[in-house]
C-alpha cells in the first residue's frame, strides 16, 4: 500500500479555491460583528422592556435618556444592569446608566457613570446626577457628558 500526503484540512470555497489566511480571518471578523450585533439586540430588548415596566416621569425620562445616549454614543451597546437601562463599551463594561426614582423610592431618578467614563477631571468629578425632570438644558448637558465618557 503507498502512502500519500495526509489530507488538508483546509476548507474550500463555492468555486473549489481554498480560503486565504486573509479571507478566513475576515470571516472571523465577520461572525465576530454578527454576534456583538445579536448580543446588541438582545440587549435593547432587554432595557426596552425594563423601561415598559417603569412608571410615569422615569418611563418618560427613561426613553429620552436611552435616545439620547444612543445618539451621542452609538457604539455603546445597550443593556440592563442590576435591571436598570444601561450602556456598555466594546469590552461588555456599563460606562453609564440610568436608576429610576420608583426603584427605590427616591424622590429622583438618577443618570451616573462608572469608572469606565472617560470624565476625570483634577482629583474630584461628579459621577451621578440627580434628574427630577429632563428639558432641553439638561438634553444638551447629558450629550455632552455622555460623548466625553467614550472618548
């Protein structure tokens, strides 16, 4: 019996070539985009439907806040942390968030940021602002915030 060559295990395209090294690693790429997409997805789903439940000034509050920051901040990914709307950078970490006032009978809702915000500033910053009531004034303070947090 002679022996061959082992077999490759290379995979082959529609018309019969074999992938390049560049080809598969797009490839990757591509599914990699496709899963940080879904996961995107699921996650507006999720705050969506925590937002639903909210009563009042912090569902209104809640749906201006979550097109606010998706404005300013696009490649932040919503989600729900500790079931409140929240938005995270690339590596899956909240960068800012919004607490209602009904969550836990607070007489206002809150908008803070984590440590992963991009907001220092000398050796002390505010991370968490009280919101009794969004008007364009704040609309405009909150874009602001939320821009420099991912930068």
């Amino acid at each position: 019996m002679a022996e061959g060559k082992p077999a490759k295990s290379t995979r082959k395209s529609t018309s019969g070539s074999t992938f390049s090294a560049e080809e598969r690693a797009a490839m990757k790429e591509r599914a990699r985009e496709l899963k940080a997409e879904a996961a995107k997805a699921d996650g507006e789903a999720a705050l969506l439907a925590q937002v639903a439940e909210m009563k009042g000034s912090d569902r209104t509050m809640a749906k201006r806040l979550h097109t606010i920051v998706m404005a300013a901040a696009p490649g932040l990914a919503p989600k729900t942390w500790y079931g409140m709307p929240a938005y995270a950078n690339q590596d899956g970490k909240v960068v800012c968030f919004f607490q209602s006032a009904g969550k836990f009978g607070s007489r206002y809702a809150t908008f803070g940021f984590s440590d992963q915000a991009n907001l220092d500033k000398g050796s002390m910053w505010p991370t968490t602002f009280a919101l009794a009531k969004l008007t364009p004034a704040e609309e405009k303070q909150i874009t602001a915030l939320v821009k420099k947090a991912v930068s």
